[in-house]
C-alpha cells in the first residue's frame, strides 16, 4: 500500500502539470494575438484608410485586374480601363491603390 508521502508528492506532480498546461494555453493565445490577429488589423485598417482617400486619377487593382479610378462613388468605384472601357466595383472588391498613373511618354 502506498505511504501518505508517496500519495502528497504524486498530488502535487499532479498540480504541477496544470500549471504548465495553463501557462502554456497562455503562451498560445499570446502568441495568436501577436501573430496572426494583430497585423491583420493592421492590414485592414491600412486598407480602409486607402480606400476612403481614393481620387479620380488613382491607378488601382480590384480582383486582380489594374485600372484608373474615373469616378467615386458612396459605396462602389467606377474605374477605366487602359483600353478605354469602364465598370463598376464595390469600393471593398479595391485590393490595391498605386498612386497616381506615371505621365505618359513621348
């Protein structure tokens, strides 16, 4: 049969590892705000910032696809194509603004 001392040390081992355990869950969810929550409000925060400056004349990508801004509207952008041609993007479909267009070459 097991001693009293035997079965007190086994019973803080015990308490040990729980400690450890909470300490690491704390670990863990420090190291997701840091790493992965934060800069990504960042990223969306820069984003929102970007798209609420947009002006006519601003060279962006939305889904991929590089244009210049031609009129901005509440909630969506009407941008042109070098071709000539025109369409219409919700303002939140905006993944990048470039700054306004180089001046053409002669």
């Amino acid at each position: 049969m097991p001693t009293l001392p035997v079965i007190l040390a086994a019973g803080a081992a015990n308490e040990g590892g729980m400690y450890q355990s909470l300490i690491m869950i704390g670990i863990f969810i420090l190291f997701s705000y840091f790493i992965l929550y934060r800069p990504e409000q960042k990223r969306k925060k820069r984003l929102e910032s970007l798209r609420k400056s947009l002006k006519k004349g601003d060279r962006v990508v939305a889904m991929g696809i590089r244009a210049t801004v031609d009129e901005v509207l509440e909630r969506s952008v009407i941008l042109k194509n070098p071709d000539g041609s025109k369409f219409e993007v919700i303002a939140a479909a905006i993944t990048d603004v470039e700054g306004e267009p180089a001046p053409a070459k002669s």
